[in-house]
C-alpha cells in the first residue's frame, strides 16, 4: 500500500508528464508548421508574378522558432488545465481542441492571406477567416472525437522516452534557428576580389551616391522655398552643388518612378505595371556600372514595390531590401500577421511593424562600408520615411505639430483611396502635413548623418551626391490624397540636387528638367569627364555655360496606369513644358494648367476658348513624342488602349510614327534612345505574365 507522500509525488509526475507530453507534441507540431509555413512564403504563391521571393531565407528559421514558441505555449495552457484535474472526459477535449488549432492553422495558412500593410479591416476581410477558422476547429475536433479510442490507444503505447526525445529535438531545433537569425542579423556583406576586372581601370572615375527620398514632393524643401526649415541638412548640400528647381517625375507612383531613373525610359517602354516588374530587357543602371567595374549596392527601405522580385535590383552585387529585415519576416508569418502587427498598432502605434526608417537604413550602408570598395562604388539608397502613415521618432514626432494614432486610424483608408474623400476636415488636413512635415525632418537629420559620414570618410572626396524624390505626395490640391492616382504637379514636381568633384557650387537651374534622364547622367558623370555617348542625355548639359536649350530639352511626358481598373478609364498621360502642363485622360478629359503661375493645378484653362489652340498644338506634341520613343513598347495599357479614346490615342501614335531610320540619324533625340547604346538582356521573346485575380492584387496596394 502507497503511503500519502509516495501517491502525492506520483501524481505530481503523472501531471508532469501530461503537461510536457501537451507541450512537446504541440511544439513539434509548430515545428513542422513553420516548415511548411517557410516553404509556402518562398515559393511566393501568393505573388506568382514575381521574379523572385519577397522574404528572404529568414523565413525558414524565423517561422519556425515563433510556431514553436506559440504552439509551445498552447499546448502549456491545455497541458495544465489536463493535468489539474486528470479525466478522461477533460482530457478528451482538451486534445480536440489542440489538435483543432492545429487544423485551423493549416487551414488559414493555406486559404487567407491577409495583407500585411496596414489598413482598416473590412467586415469580409474579418468574416472570412473566422468562419474559416471556426469551421477546421469543428471538423477536428468532431474528427478527434470520434477516433478518440484508436488514437488514444496509439498515443498510449507511445513511451515517455519518446517525448523526451522529441523534446531535446526541438531544443535543437530552437538552437539552430536562433542561430541561423544572428547569422543572418550578423553576417558581413560580401566584396568581389579586389584583383577584379576593373580594378585598376577607373582609377579616376567618381563614386555615386543616389539617394531617393520616397514620397517627397519639392515645395515642402525649405530649400525650394517652404516656409518652414524641414530640410536644413539637404539645403546645406544644395549650397554645394547644383538645385534644379523643376524636375519633373515620369510617374507618380514608386516602381514606375524607380523604373524610369534606372533605364531612362517611360513606362510603357519598359513595360512595368501595378502587377508587372520590369523584366529583363531594359538595362539597369547596376547592370550598365557594375560591368565596367564599379561596385554596387542598393539599401532600400522601401517594403513593396522595391523588393528584389520588381526588378530594381536587378545588377546590384549588394541589394538589401526589407526582405532582408527580421521585422518584416516576422510580420510575413501568420501569427505575426494575425497578433504581433495587431497589437503594434494598438499598443505601440499604427504603423507598419516592418517598416525600416532612415536611422535603420543608415545603420546598414555604414556596416557596408566597414570594409571599404576597392572599386568605385555606386551605392543606392531609398529612404521611405514621409509614406504614410506619416509616424516618426521623437523628438521629431511633435516639430511641427502632433497627429494621433486616432487621426491616423480614422483617415487611412481615405488616404489610400484613389477617390476623393469627404470626411477629412480641415484640421485632419493640417494634422496630416504637420506630421508629414515632422517625417521630412527627421529624414533630412539622417541624410546630413549621412553626408557627413561621407565627407569624413576617404571615398567621400571623390563622391557625387544625388539626391531626388520618385514622386510627390498630394494634401487635397485638387480634393486627392496620397499618389498614384493622378498626375497632378504636387505628385510630378520632386526635389533634384546633385553635388561632388566637377560639379558646380550654389546654382539653382530653373529651366524644366527630366528625371528619367538620370539614367544618362549617372553614366555620364561616371565616365569621368570623358566625352561619352550619353552626355547629350545627360543633365550636366544645363551646368555647362555654353548649353543652349533645344525643343528636345523643353518637355517631360509622365504616364500613369490604371490602378486595379479593368477598363483604364483611370489611365492618363502628362506633357510638361517650360509654360504649360496638359493631362490627357484616357476617359477624353483635357486638362491645361499655367504652372508658372498656378504651380498646384488649381484653375483648369481647359474650357476657355483661348486655350483650345494651346491644347491642340501640346496634343500634336505629345502625340508626335511619344510616337518617335524607342521601341519596344512593352505595356501599352499605359497608353490606355483598352477604351475607345485609347484606341484612338493609339490611332494617332502609329499615324505619327516616323520610321526607324530616321529615329536613327538622331539617336539621342528621342525618348529612351539612351537604352540603345545597349545589347539587349533578353535571352528569349519577352512576354506579360498572366494577370493576377484582383484579390491578389488588392493585397498590393502599397506605392
């Protein structure tokens, strides 16, 4: 017969073993789900149209360790409600249960893949998954139920060494992935040899830094004459170059932007979309300096449309993108969908849990440059810092006025929306550019951390800066939010300076300049000083004193998509000259605005009868440029071909089209004739990927 204190301690291990036996069987399970879920992430399903994943390897140890740790800690729960009071009955459906949120796990994974931005959530979006979940908890734990006899006999026969051996597995498993995330955390970048060709062929060319300042628009740079002192440090590396007062974006959106600046062509020229990323013909300006010798590297902060799969990375030996980020593999799992960027938003502050500011960015590109190039380098840096939700780090979160968590929450969605909203009140307003204000300030303190380091460091003496924006941002103008839904001068009018060795100190260049001519300039100024083929196309050609402007050096064409609009009635195109910005709609809407003298696109000169001779010769124009671009045209839904007034636009393209070889006797004077300087990368027929359903791509609207 057991004495008292003998029974207590063998129930004390009898409810041990159940606990543990819950822990290290729902452990296990995780394990295995976060195997899959890894798997299912990388092989992005949920992007087919990618040219490569948008998480990086972190994945495969990152899910993993955090199924672990959450089913860890539900079987803990279960474990200890079984073990407090042992019955058949308790035990029974403490299991079903488990077993359930197990299958409905898988269940969610497979089916819902909510996006990971923030944004306000729908009735559907919240049902969905709830019913989804529901419904596999139901299923199994009716399954676990009705099988509970064969499956208990199974788990009985089952010896307790075998847990302990399951459960020094998965220590081994949290081992190994905690080892793998500082690896990856940790891991120093790598160089080319520094006997490589080219190594001691450009001892003479420059180093360039290009800076993007995503979502910035010119007019809110204390340097371009806002009434507040945002941009001090930027105004300061404005002093010691050259400041063009008008350069005008090719889009107002990021991918078609970024696209442009890194082939020189619009983007019906080199075919990238909402859902296409630019495919392989065009080269990039990676490509073209890193085969002459230059190194490079590109540090990006933004999370969507500049992820390695859109193809702006394309040519970088470096290219860190947030899929390089631990926050962002985190925010890439279920759980850390479903719970962690929940609860940041709530407790911490609405905003993206992946998001990487210009501190964050910095910390890299410094860490790059602790094992100095041996080449010349071109280095890349997109700064993502004034995207909504227009949240920074403090003491710059109350510069020039604070904005709330409520503010934000209550307005997301109307400034995500390409429709004008109506309940933003004129507070909203001036709490939205006061906080936009704020972002613009701190980034600016990370760019002058940034010039300094450079300057003090042995490569900045032979360093050209380039600082620009891929487009504006838009404060109801014309009653608009946010960008990328129209092609108005607060989107298209960016900052541009460019500064270093050769260029020319405090000038301020006010006739219209392009920035998709970057792509020539970049590889101009690399040339250094050499005459090239591209300096023609390049904007060195307006610092020189003996530069007289030509008719090719009087306009800009932008061009915006349809966003998830099936017919393009969204779609318009854009000529900007030195007088005049005409907007064509593909819905047959004119528009004509005098910038000089209305510099926001307030009052349509559209419908006066003077302006109707104004609008036939800038359509004429228009016509006859985009015509004589360079082929091939890629994706002429740009040019909104799919309704009647495109069809008609497009009538009037191949009407005006000259012929090749005329094209050819002047190369550099039409629209992306730097690219022909080029052998093309294409190794096969380029062909669009097949459209993507709209529920994808609404999980996609980030730009």
């Amino acid at each position: 017969m057991q004495t008292a204190p003998t029974a207590s301690r063998e129930t004390t291990a009898t409810r041990r073993e159940i606990i543990l036996r819950f822990v290290v069987i729902s452990a296990t399970a995780g394990l295995l789900l976060g195997i899959f879920e890894a798997v299912l992430l990388r092989s992005s399903l949920a992007r087919g149209f990618l040219l490569v994943p948008d998480t990086g390897y972190i994945e495969y140890f990152l899910a993993p360790l955090v199924d672990i740790v959450c089913f860890g800690l539900l079987g803990l729960g279960f474990g200890y409600l079984a073990a407090r009071k042992p019955a058949k009955h308790r035990t029974r459906l403490l299991v079903a249960a488990d077993a359930a949120a197990i299958g409905a796990f898988v269940v969610l994974r497979v089916r819902w893949r909510p996006p990971i931005f923030v944004q306000q959530v729908s009735v559907k979006d919240f049902l969905i998954p709830l019913v989804a979940f529901a419904a596999a908890f139901a299923v199994v734990v009716a399954a676990v139920y009705l099988l509970w006899k064969p499956v208990s006999h199974l788990a009985g026969r089952i010896h307790f060494s075998v847990v302990r051996i399951l459960a020094w597995g998965l220590a081994l498993a949290g081992v190994i992935s905690v080892c793998g995330i500082g690896y990856f955390l940790w891991s120093p970048f790598p160089r080319p040899a520094k006997n490589s060709a080219g190594a001691t062929a450009l001892p003479q060319r420059p180093n360039i830094v290009f800076i993007v300042l995503d979502t910035v628009r010119a007019d809110h740079l204390s340097s371009y004459g806002y009434s507040r002192p945002t941009t001090p440090n930027i105004d300061r590396l404005a002093r010691h170059g050259v400041l063009f007062e008008n350069a005008i974006a090719p889009s107002s959106w990021t991918l078609a932007s970024h696209a442009s600046m890194f082939t020189g062509l619009l983007p019906q020229q080199d075919g990238v979309d909402w859902w296409i990323p630019l495919p392989r013909g065009p080269r990039t300006l990676a490509e073209a300096l890193g085969s002459s010798g230059y190194e490079t590297a590109g540090f990006v902060a933004n999370f969507d449309y500049l992820q390695k799969g859109w193809g702006i990375g394309r040519g970088f030996q470096i290219y860190r993108d947030d899929s390089e980020s631990f926050r962002r593999g985190l925010a890439r799992t279920l759980l850390g969908t479903a719970l962690i960027q929940p609860a940041y938003q709530t407790f911490w502050r609405f905003d993206y849990l992946e998001r990487q500011n210009a501190r964050d960015i910095n910390q890299e590109v410094f860490r790059w440059f602790h094992s100095p190039p041996s080449n010349p380098f071109f280095l890349f840096i997109n700064y993502f810092d004034t995207h909504v939700s227009y949240l920074t780090q403090p003491p710059y979160d109350h510069r020039f006025g604070k904005i709330s968590n409520r503010v934000i929450r209550k307005l997301f969605d109307d400034l995500q929306s390409g429709d004008p909203p109506q309940d933003i009140t004129p507070a909203d307003r001036a709490m939205l550019i006061n906080a936009y204000d704020n972002c613009l300030a701190f980034l600016d303190a990370q760019v002058g951390r940034l010039l300094d380091f450079l300057h003090k460091s042995p490569e900045g003496r032979n360093t050209i800066i380039i600082v620009t924006s891929d487009h504006g941002e838009a404060f109801g103008e014309q009653g608009y939010y946010s960008h990328g839904y129209n092609l108005y001068r607060e989107l298209l009018h960016v900052p541009l300076i460019i500064a270093g060795p050769g260029i020319p100190k405090d000038v301020r260049i006010s006739h219209l300049v392009r920035t998709r001519e970057l792509f020539s300039t970049v590889l101009d100024l690399a040339a250094g000083g050499k005459k090239n083929p591209f300096s023609r196309n390049s904007l060195a050609r307006f610092w020189n004193p003996q530069f007289r402007p030509q008719p090719y050096d009087n306009f800009v064409v932008s061009e915006l998509a349809p966003i998830f609009n099936e017919d393009g009635t969204k779609a318009m195109i854009s000529l900007t000259t030195p007088e005049w910005q005409y907007i064509y709609n593909s819905t047959g809407r004119k528009e004509l605005y005098h910038w000089p003298d209305d510099p926001l696109d307030q009052k349509n000169l559209a419908g006066t009868a003077d302006a109707q001779a104004t609008m036939e010769k800038l359509h004429n124009r228009l016509v006859t440029l985009v015509a004589n671009s360079s082929q091939p045209w890629r994706n002429t839904e740009y040019l909104f071909s799919r309704c009647k007034i495109g069809r008609q636009f497009m009538r009037e393209l191949l009407a005006a089209r000259k012929p090749v070889q005329a094209q050819l006797s002047h190369p550099s004077l039409y629209i992306g004739a730097s690219q022909a300087f080029f052998t093309s990368n294409e190794t096969s027929h380029w062909s669009m990927p097949a459209r993507p359903d709209q529920e994808s791509l609404k999980s996609l609207p980030y730009h």
